[in-house]
C-alpha cells in the first residue's frame, strides 16, 4: 500500500470553498452562473465538483483575467484602470 493519501475524483463543496479560498455563497453562485460545472448526487442537495472542473475553472480565471489586464481594464495592482 502507499503512503500517499488517496485523491477522490470529486469534492464536497466545503473542499472546493476551501480549494478556492471563497465564501460559501460565491461557490454557489458560480455553479448556479455555469461557471463552475458541478453535479448534484441524491435529492437532498448534496453537490459535487470534480477536481479538473476546479482545475478548469482556474485556468479559465486566469485567461480572462490576462484579457482584462490587456485590454486596461485592471491594472498590474488589481486595481481597475483609470477612466
């Protein structure tokens, strides 16, 4: 057997929250948006995000963050650019 802890394929939304350093209400917004694809498993609501939908939704973060910061509408200190 291995030592190294075993990775499950999906996460609760409590481990996605805390892969994404968000509040509760944000996760949620984001798979109500479509930005965050997720599956609900039973009737009772209990969600599921797979660990490349995380992966997935990071890299995409990122390409429009990079399309933000060149087209001026942030500048390189988060801030959005002067108007």
């Amino acid at each position: 057997m291995s030592d190294e802890p075993t990775q499950h394929r999906f996460l609760t939304s409590t481990q996605a929250i805390e892969e994404l350093n968000v509040k509760p209400d944000q996760i949620h917004a984001l798979i109500k948006a479509g930005e965050l694809r997720a599956i609900q498993i039973g009737g009772h609501g209990l969600w599921r995000i797979g660990r490349q939908d995380i992966e997935d939704y990071i890299a995409e973060a990122y390409r429009r963050t990079a399309e933000r910061i060149a087209a001026g509408e942030i500048s390189d200190d988060g801030e959005p650019g002067a108007e």
